[in-house]
C-alpha cells in the first residue's frame, strides 16, 4: 500500500499563518495532511505538479446563506470553484434548523426551495448534510430569527415573554449540544428588530456553557451604527460568548468615511472582549427588497421577484420608469423580491479588510436568480483584485485572513493550516492570474487561476470543474472541541 493517496509536489505553500511563502511538498493520507516535506522528499503514486502554483489551506466562507444549497447542490461549484472547502452556515438569524412550523414563509426562502430540507432540530438537519455526500464542509449557526418564528408565529412586532424565551433558549440549548457551533442574530430584520437587547441575551446564554459563538447582523449599520456596535459587545459580555459582527459596513452616502470611527471602537472593545468580524470585498449588499433602503443606495438591481417576471438583474429605476411610479412603488409592486444595493464607499470596504480583526465572508444568496457577484467571486478577488494589484496586503496575510485566523475565531479545530495532522483541505491557484470572473451584470462565473480544491482529501475541483470529490461534512462543535483537547 503506497505511503500517501496524493503528493502535491513543486508549489510555494500558503501555510494559512501568514508565514512567507516556502518551497515544499504536501502530502496526503485519507482526510489529513500526512506530511510536509522538502521539495523532492515526498512520493507517492498519485502525484500533482504545483510548479507555479501556491498551495494554500481550502478557504473558509465565514459568512454564507449556503444550509441548503449543501444539500440541493452538493457539487457546491459557486464555492469549491472559489478555492472554499468549509461554509459558515445559518447567518443572519435565520438557519435551516431547528424549524417546526408547517409553511415556509417569506423569511425562510433566504435559504431554502424545498421544504423538507427543512428540520425539527439540528441533529436530523446534521444527518441530511452529511446524507448528501456535499463536496465541502459545513458549519452552522442557529439563527435568533428562525426560534422566533418558532416559538412566537406571526406575531412577532414585539419583545419575546418570559416563557417564549425560556422556549428559544431550550431550542439553542438543545442545538449547541447536538453540535451546532453558535447562535446569528439579524436584528436588522422585520422578523427580529422588535426584539430588545435583553431578549437576544438571554435567549444567547447557552453560547457561555457550550463555547458557542454570537455573531451579529448588526440592529444598524448607517446612522445609529456606533449604538449598534455597543448593543452586540454588551450581549457578548452579558452572555460569555466570543462575537464576530457580520459583513461589517458603513451604509448609505451619508455615512461614507466613518470607517475612522468604527474600526478604532473595534480595535479597542478587541483589547475586552473576543472580537472580530467579517467583510466581502464589494461595494453593494444584497438582501431582500425593502423600500426603506432604497433612499440609501446609489444604485439597486433586482434579485428575483416571485410576483413578476422578468425582474432579475434588471435597474429598479428603469423598473421604475416603466412602470410609470416612483422606485417606492415600484418596489412595492414586485414584492416578495430581492435586490442588490449600491451603498458603500470603496475606501471604507478597503479600510475594514485590511483591520487586523478582519476576515473574509461572501454572503452570498444561494438561490437568488441574477446573485451578487460575490457569491461566485468573493475569494480570488480578495487574492488578485485586493492583494496582488492593489497590494492592499501581501497574498500571505490574504490567506490568513480566509483560512487559519477563520478557523481559530469559529474554532473549526485542525483546519485552516497546511500542516501535519490537520484535514486535507487545500487550495493549489496560480498567484499570477487568479481572478474573480463574476460581474454585476454577469454574476454566475468561475473565477480564473483556481487549479486544485482538495477537501478531506478528496479532489473537489480540477481543471475549471468539480472533481467528483463528495468528501464534506457537516462539522460538528462537540467533535471538533473533543479533538481540540486531545492535541
């Protein structure tokens, strides 16, 4: 029996710490790196030439609607095509599990088409993804949105009772022991902006007991976003949890430049409290439509509609003119739908990516007819767009920030790094072409210069299309803090 199944021989490695680049050979057996070795010191009968190529750790979406898009489309080739071998899942407050309601309303269809995909708790939502043999890992949160939904309705403009707490807190309680690995909250939303800050926290307070995490779509991020920010460290502190802010912004014209305030705050409250957070490296969002954000964006494209047709990727002004209405109306017109807005300055996108605390996430919406660019695009433009041509930070702080620093803030134990005993999960790109190929007006593209996508060992992505590799797993919190203990 050969030594190792695959031996990637002659690349520079990425190691995923930030380490310079060095020569080495990597080599795999099973679903873990066996060894890294000197160039030329490794053998194997299954070999891959990297010559001119970086071998980095797979990427790590930290930001992602993507719960069922693992089980609808487990050759996930919007992500393994980026070089991202494991997806954060149930953002926002809003998570495939634990889900008890007989509809799938309105809020729900952010991530999901088929209702079965849909769960009663996480351990049978665990069992559907690693049924569907997806091509990468998943790690999911349960969202704050979702146990409303569960526990209050449709009556939901309002602050939980006592009981429907106590009930939301059994639920995440229930969850985080049968492996979820946090709790979202999207206090930004319809669905949880009637929620007080003493309702998420006590709602949260299982993430001290079990090591979870918080992360935040954040109540607000244009006017009143410095008091957002001190709600989601106070419901850390008040909880015992680390917390990582969601797809941190400064949104609408009039908020362009107030980078200057927030990342200082978060340079100081990380000096406190375990912090960090997240960005994708656009200048527009995307989410649902809603008239109130329209006055803060420059530009809006729309999604999808499921009431008229022929709405994707079309300009709502143009939609507007149409129609014969203000964009409002017009709005109002094609509701349920989503949009893509045009609301961020490019200056404060590349401030907050080159913070310290700063990771990348995509954000992408799986299921969106025309989706933002980022979804197909997010990590080589962060590689060749931001640190190649820009040289907003070397290619190794580019990895880092996509791999082992996601890794340790998640704690997604013995991933994220080219070493010894952790998974096979690898990235081998050509550092002098990779490149997102995904437009605005042209959103579903595979990026360029991505070689290889290697995920528990098994070949996802090879030369511009899936490997045949199902190897991912839904991870699990217990299992992955039980390896944590045992090194």
């Amino acid at each position: 029996m050969a030594a190792y199944d695959i031996v990637i021989r002659n690349g520079q490695v990425a190691d995923g710490t930030g380490k310079k680049l060095f020569a080495a050979d990597v080599a795999l057996k099973g679903d873990r790196i066996a060894a890294v070795g000197a160039s030329g010191s490794l053998k194997g009968d299954n070999e891959i030439d990297a010559t001119g190529k970086v071998v980095a750790p797979g990427f790590i979406d930290v930001h992602t609607h993507d719960d069922t898009a693992l089980i609808d489309n487990p050759t996930m080739a919007m992500k393994v095509s980026q070089g991202v071998t494991t997806v954060v899942c149930g953002n926002c407050g809003v998570s495939a599990a634990p889900y008890v309601r007989p509809d799938v309303g309105h809020w729900m269809s952010l991530i999901i088409k088929k209702k079965e995909n849909l769960s009663r708790n996480f351990a049978d939502f665990a069992r559907k993804i690693d049924a569907a043999k997806p091509a990468i890992n998943g790690a999911f949160l349960i969202g704050h949105g979702t146990l409303r939904i569960n526990t209050m309705g449709d009556d939901l403009n309002r602050g939980a009772t006592a009981s429907e707490i106590k009930q939301m807190r059994e639920l995440l309680d229930q969850s985080l022991e049968q492996g979820a690995i946090g709790m979202s909250s999207g206090l930004f939303y319809a669905v949880s902006a009637a929620a007080p800050t003493d309702e998420v926290a006590e709602v949260a307070k299982p993430l001290g007991k079990w090591g979870g995490v918080y992360t935040a779509h954040m109540r607000d991020e244009g006017d009143h976003i410095i008091e957002a920010m001190d709600e989601t460290f106070e419901i850390g502190r008040r909880v015992g949890a680390e917390i990582i802010v969601s797809h941190h912004k400064c949104s609408g014209r009039s908020n362009f430049g107030r980078m200057v305030e927030t990342l200082p705050k978060f340079t100081d409250a990380m000096k406190q409290q375990q912090i960090a957070f997240d960005v994708y490296p656009y200048i527009a969002g995307s989410t649902i439509l809603r008239s109130d954000m329209l006055d803060r964006a420059d530009k809006v494209l729309i999604t999808w509609s499921d009431k008229v047709a022929g709405m994707s990727g079309r300009d709502l002004k143009d939609i507007a003119a149409e129609m014969g209405c203000s964009m409002k109306e017009a709005a109002d017109r094609i509701q349920p739908a989503g949009a893509i807005y045009f609301m961020m300055d490019e200056k404060d996108v590349q401030a907050a990516m080159a913070h310290p605390g700063a990771m990348i996430g995509s954000d992408g919406i799986p299921f969106d007819a025309h989706p933002h660019p980022r979804l197909w695009g997010t990590f080589p433009r962060v590689l060749g767009h931001y640190s190649r041509d820009l040289k907003l930070f070397p290619l190794e702080d580019a990895v880092r920030r996509m791999t082992s620093y996601s890794a340790q803030r998640f704690h997604l134990t013995k991933r994220g790094e080219v070493k010894a005993g952790f998974y096979a999960d690898l990235c081998i790109f050509d550092p002098a072409t990779v490149i997102d190929t995904a437009t605005f007006d042209k959103p579903i593209s595979p990026a360029k210069g991505i070689d290889t996508v290697i995920c528990n060992g098994a070949i996802a992505w090879r030369d511009g299309k899936p490997g045949g590799g199902r190897a991912g797993r839904a991870l699990n919190r217990q299992e992955m803090q039980n390896e944590a203990k045992a090194q």
